[in-house]
C-alpha cells in the first residue's frame, strides 16, 4: 500500500499500514455472602493478552522540501525503516484479587471498605524473538544491551489498594433527604502497553536516514537494513529495571440535597494525586556530558516513574428528572490539574541533565471553569381545538448550553536546547524561551484572529543548554461557548409505530470560536514565524485534524459554525 501525505513535510510514503490483533483469555469470579448487617463479596480476575502487532515490513519515508524539492527529484530526508515486529508475539498477563465489605452499621449510616492486590510483571516473547532492554542506565558510558531473556524490570508484588467509602444521612424525610457520600482509595495502572514497545526497537526495528539524495532511491540506498544486534544501532528502547506500576491516590466528598421528589442539588469536592506515572525520557549521543556509549548512535528511549500529577475540583450540580414535561441538568466545576508530563507519548530529555520538576505547571487539558445546562422540554398539547391538536401536539424542545474558560497553551522556540538532533521532536517540546521583562504576553485586536494574539516581543531565546524562565503551559487561548437547540415531534402511527422529526441547530447563535493561538509553527525559530501567537483556525477544526484523527466531522465539534440538520426516524 502507498501513502501520498499532504502534509508540513511534504512526503511520499510506502508500504503497507499494518494488520493488528489482540488474543485475550480471561477468568474472572466472585462470590458474595451476608452475614448480618454486613455484605461481603471476593473474587479475583486473570487476564492473559497476546497483543499482535504488524506494520510494514519496509517502509521508505520521503520528505521533499516543498512542492519545488519534488520537482527536482531530490529527497530531502530519505527514511528507512524495516520492521520485523511481526515475529515478536509478547504475553501480557495480569492477577488481581479482591475483598469487599459493605456494612449498614445504623440505619442512617452506610460503610463500604476493602482491599485489591494487583500483579503485573513484564511482558514477555513466546515466540523465540525475546523483547531487550538495556543494563547500565545510570552510567550511560556502559550502557549495553541486556542478555537475551533478562526481564524488562522487576516486578513488584507489594501493589496492595485500599478503598474506603462512607455514605450517611442526616435527614431522610421524603423529599427534602440530606445526604453525605464520601470516599478514598489507590489505584494501580497496568502499564503494561509501555512494555510491548520493545519490538519496535533493535534488533526487529532498524531505520536509517539519507540526506539529499536523488529519486528515486538506486538500489544501494534503498537496501533495507539487517535486523541485528550489532552496533551501532538506531533508536534503541530501555525501561528502568526498578520500573514500578503507576498508582493514582483519589478521594472525594459530596452533599446532596433533595429539594421535592422529582429534583436535588449537590455539591462535591474531589481530588487525586498520581505517583510513579511512567515518562519516557531520550538518552542521545549529542550531549557530551552524558557521555552515552558511541555504540548507541541513535539514543536510548527509557521508561520511568518520573512522571507525577495533582487533581482538584469543586462540582456543583443541580439535577431535575422528567416532570410535566420539563427536564434539567444544570453543572458548573472549577479545578486544576497540574502534572509534569500530560502524557508519555513524547520523551522528555534524560533526568540527570533535566530535571522533572522543572515541567511542573498546569496540565495540557487543565480548564479551570466549566458549565453546561442541557433542558428538554415537552410542550404541552393545546387545548379542545381539533386543529389546533392536530397542528401544536408532541412537539418538545431540547436546548444544550456550553461554556468553558481557556485551555493552556505552552511557548516553545524550537531551538535545540538540549541538542537531541537524533530525535528532533524533543527539542521542539522542552525548550521554553526566557520571559522579556516590561511586556505584554498578549496583544490585543480586531487585527487579530479572535482579538487577541500572543505577544513575541514577550519571549527570548533562553542561553544555549537551559530551560527558559517561563513556566510549561504559562499562559492561556480562547474561551468558548456554544448553544445547541432542537426542535422535535412524534407523530403516532400504530399502537407501537411512530414517525418522528427532528430539527437539529448546532451553535444556533453562529458563535466564533477560535483554536488556540499557535506556537508550535515551526521546527526552528518558532518565535521569528509570522503565524507565531496567532490563531488559524477555528476551535472545532482545531480538533478535527483529519479523518485518520478519529474525531467527529469539525461541523459537530464545539466551536463550529452554525449547521442545520433534519431528520426523519421511524421507531417501532
């Protein structure tokens, strides 16, 4: 299969896209029993997963400098890759067991508590093509791959997750109820996808690069590359052998309040703290100072803990179920959530030269305010009037209401801070600039998109081999609301058959919405780009990047432009 990619790198790619499969077995039982006041259950759950992944065995990636690169027949950057994952088939097994404990200690007073132990060790080959790793972590010098067989990391068997829940009543009479809920306890993550990523490392995944070469490639420079173990070898993949299973610590505390029998309000408190998330950081040749073992040319991407989170929300809500004809969900949250790393996709630089902390700051999805109103409302039929019965019944409204504060936005240069050329992308997403005393961070309007725009003037490139002053995800982009309303009616054809309408209005008021000003605009001098601080798109493209992204179409998404959609639908 070949790919035509229209994309910033303006590349050619072939072969073909992969055929996955996952193989599970699983067994799962519990058993319950009463004793008194008190229900207890137990049980236990094995899951034993053979994830079979299979991408192209060779895949030339050619990157052409613009429309006038190609025409020159002259690749730009010429990538090989040759991929033999096909014959790595890992084991990914998980044990767990539980006991639980629900208590009706009084009347008013309910307890709920017990404990989970979970084991997950290391994935494994059953194949004969056993997953690496890399011994010598922390004395890069003498980094060398592990034997054949050697564990990821050690296992952990110490993951014991207590959970507690209490629920009380202050007033029980009908309708105007009181009640506390509350609860805590730890959780632990599998991690185990993390651990099958080996087999798209030395020795059954090689890549090589070329530089301005002609196209197409001659025989000699699109030779695939042998899959061994010899140096030097490309991009290899580690995980600390100390590697334990990330654990998330949650607690919460709610009070509910009756107001009839048909509608409440709440108000609840929730946070959590996670530890020990795993981050994947880059050991890379092209610092000196980490004095990597030359055999490894291509760098070493390692699993860690490193990575930590902290979570914290007030939600208040107000609830009414369906009653003469009106319905009503009505919620406003506030929170925050900080972390050093939203997520392990993409490697922070090595901790002995960058320190996590530094990446402490709100999170990539931290909004800080949120509402949403959503009411569904049937109209009631008119009065004795046959026409007018015949024309007004079974119609009902529905309106939904959103809004939220800003997203984070974080300030890159795009310079190499770090000097991790071999993985390029890297130097993109940690080297923040330094803060320009005495400016704006934002400009504002009407000649920008939206009426506001980020400030360049603001930001510098910081000295070569630090982290700039400005915090990771400092500064904000673009508040947003929408109003979605329908209009609908039923029209009875058989006892059980009838024809409904739907009249669908998304952003009924053509709100505008922007995407987030852009500050990734470039790979290097991302702060002299034009584009810099500004945005160029709209809030739902900006989340629509394309079919292959899995996103509804951006006329469905928040922050759209104003779409009309009937509809017809037969229910029986």
């Amino acid at each position: 299969m070949a790919n035509f990619l229209l994309s910033d790198f303006d590349g050619w790619a072939e072969g073909n896209t992969g055929n996955h499969r996952q193989q599970q077995l699983q067994f799962v039982d519990t058993v319950a029993w009463t004793i008194s006041s008190h229900a207890i259950k137990a049980g236990f759950d094995y899951r034993r997963l053979r994830p079979l992944d299979t991408l192209f065995p060779y895949g030339p990636y050619s990157y052409f400098s613009g429309i006038a690169g190609a025409l020159t027949d002259t690749v730009a950057l010429e990538q090989l890759h040759s991929d033999e994952s096909a014959s790595v088939h890992p084991l990914v097994q998980n044990l767990s067991f539980f006991v639980q404990d629900t208590w009706q200690a009084t009347p008013k007073l309910t307890l709920v508590y017990g404990v989970r132990w979970d084991y997950n060790p290391p994935p494994y080959d059953t194949n004969g093509h056993p997953l690496y790793t890399i011994t010598n972590l922390n004395d890069p010098a003498n980094a060398a791959y592990a034997p054949a067989g050697t564990p990821l990391w050690s296992a952990t068997h110490g993951n014991f997750a207590p959970r507690v829940g209490v629920a009380y009543s202050f007033r029980k009479t009908a309708g105007r109820e009181l009640v506390l809920h509350a609860g805590a306890g730890i959780f632990y993550d599998l991690g185990n996808n993390t651990g099958v990523s080996g087999e798209w490392a030395p020795p059954y995944f090689q890549s090589r690069l070329l530089y301005n070469v002609p196209f197409p490639l001659s025989a000699a420079n699109a030779a695939p590359q042998p899959f061994t173990l010899t140096p030097p070898y490309g991009t290899a993949r580690a995980f600390d052998p100390q590697l334990k299973l990330p654990r998330v610590y949650q607690w919460n505390v709610s009070l509910q309040q009756s107001l009839g029998s048909k509608q409440f309000v709440s108000a609840t408190y929730l946070g959590s703290a996670g530890r020990n998330l795993l981050d994947d950081e880059f050991l890379t040749p092209g610092l000196a100072s980490e004095g990597l073992n030359p055999d490894f040319g291509g760098g070493i991407l390692v699993t860690t803990n490193n990575a930590y989170s902290n979570y914290d929300a007030l939600q208040l809500e107000y609830q009414r179920r369906l009653s003469n004809g009106l319905q009503v969900l009505v919620a406003y949250s506030w929170a925050h959530a900080l972390d050093n790393s939203s997520g392990a996709a993409q490697p922070a630089p090595w901790h002995t030269i960058y320190n996590p902390d530094w990446d402490y700051g709100s999170g990539d999805a931290d909004v800080r305010h949120s509402f949403s109103a959503a009411i569904t409302y049937n109209v009631p039929s008119p009065g004795k009037s046959w026409a007018l019965r015949t024309i007004a019944s079974n119609w009902a409204l529905d309106s939904l209401f959103r809004a939220n504060s800003a997203l984070p936005i974080n300030v890159l240069t795009g310079s190499d801070t770090w000097d991790l050329s071999t993985f390029a992308v890297v130097a993109d997403l940690y080297q923040r600039p330094d803060v320009v005393p005495n400016q704006s961070f934002y400009l504002y309007g009407s000649q920008y998109p939206g009426g506001k725009a980020i400030n360049p003037a603001a930001f510098q490139d910081p000295a070569s081999g630090t982290q700039g002053n400005l915090g990771r995800n400092a500064l904000r982009g673009f508040r947003a609301w929408e109003e979605d309303f329908a209009i609908r009616r039923e029209f009875p054809i058989h006892e059980r058959v009838k024809l409904q309408f739907r009249g669908e209005f998304f952003n009924i008021f053509n709100h505008p919405n922007f995407g987030d000003p852009g500050t990734q605009v470039s790979e290097t001098n991302a702060l002299t780009n034009p584009l810099f601080g500004r945005s160029t798109t709209t809030l739902a493209e900006s989340f629509s990047a394309g079919a292959e992204s899995g996103t509804f179409n951006s006329l469905y998404n928040i922050g759209g432009p104003r779409s009309i959609q009937l509809a017809l639908k037969l229910i029986f």
